[in-house]
C-alpha cells in the first residue's frame, strides 16, 4: 500500500495560489474553502455571509478527518493566517502521511492589494483592505514555523516568489525535514524578512548547501 500524501497551497490573498497550482493536479479529493463557500453562496465569491463561512470551516474540518482517517491522499488550499494547518498537518503525519507545503507570496502587500482589487473587478472574492493586510501578517509570521516540522509537521516546504507580472513564480527556498536544501541566488527580502534571517545567517546555508554537493 502506497503512502498518503497531504498537499498543502498556502499564501496570503492575492498570491497567485489557485492559478499557480491546482489542487486537483497534486490529488483527487481537494478542499478549496473560497470555492466552496461560493458554491454555498449562489455561486457568488461577493458578500459571503458569515454563516456561510462557519459551515464551510466545519465541511473542511470533516473533510481533513475523514481523509486522515482513510489514509487517503488530499489537497487543500490556505491562506495560512492561523496554525490550525500545522495541527492538521502533525495529526496526519502522526497517521502515516508525508505532508508537503507549497507557500506562495509577492513581494510587498501592496502588490497584494492590487491582485486582491483586480480579482474583485472580475467577480472574484474579496475582502476589506484592514482584514487582507492582518491576512497577509499572520500569513508570512507562521511561515518560519512551517520549516521546523517538529512544530508544523510539515515535512518538505517549497516557497516561490510570484512577484513578477509576466514572469513565472520562482522556487527561491526548499527545506527538507527542516534543512535548507535549495536556496535562491537572488533571496527575496520580504522572505528573508518574513524568516527573520540576516546576511550572515544566509551566508551560513549558503555554504551549507556548497559542501552538500557531491
């Protein structure tokens, strides 16, 4: 019997997740709560009550169980403002799982904002511009806590910055049980900032990942 695999998207709002990454492509049984609670809300992503989000956070919370519980492989998508994910994530990893996190971010939350703004004009979901900004925080300061599976139980984080308008994201950090083992020449600054690394802590796994090759 193969391993069960939990696939995690994750970023703040207006990062690119869904376009970058369908989840339908890493399993069969995936759980994208803005879809769904469009689904539940006339097929509308504007003005999604409130009731309407708590029966999709419960569908969700059913779903990760039920799925654990199976030991079937799936796929979710996040903007990763709480560490409830990391719970989901240890309990699966505590099951057997290999669980896996692609994390997706611009380089400012400004940029953000206007992803966010022009989505909206197309009919896509929204949100106050105070709410997306206290997303986009929360977001970026559990990310260090993704790269120490032994609190996220996440076992291989990749991290691509999405920046660029006509260029395609960049895989810019890779960790492996918690050790660097890809890293950008050209690290962003709001990740570096978001990691709370300085120069010398880059230069460190730089030279880390020089005596890793063969």
């Amino acid at each position: 019997m193969s391993v069960p695999h939990m696939f995690i998207i994750a970023g703040p709002p207006g990062a690119g997740r869904s376009s970058l990454f369908r989840l339908s492509d890493f399993a069969d049984k995936v759980f994208n709560a803005d879809d769904r609670a469009a689904e539940l809300n006339r097929g509308s992503y504007q003005g999604i009550p409130l009731s309407v989000r708590a029966v999709v956070n419960r569908e969700f919370e059913q779903f990760v169980q039920a799925h654990i519980d199976s030991d079937t492989s799936f796929a979710l998508e996040t903007t990763l403002r709480s560490t409830s994910t990391f719970e989901h994530a240890r309990h699966a990893r505590q099951n057997g799982f290999r669980v896996f996190l692609r994390y997706i971010a611009l380089d400012t939350v400004e940029h953000h904002l206007e992803r966010v703004k022009r989505r909206a004009s197309r009919g896509g979901h929204s949100a106050s511009e105070a709410a997306l900004r206290r997303i986009h925080a929360s977001s970026l300061d559990n990310l260090p806590l993704a790269l120490n599976p032994g609190v996220s139980g996440i076992e291989i984080v990749r991290v691509y910055d999405n920046s660029g308008y006509e260029s395609r994201a960049k895989l810019v950090l890779e960790t492996r049980r918690g050790r660097v083992v890809r890293l950008a020449d050209n690290f962003p600054q709001w990740l570096q900032k978001a990691l709370a690394w300085s120069e010398p802590d880059l230069e460190r796994y730089r030279r880390d990942l020089i005596r890793q090759r063969p």
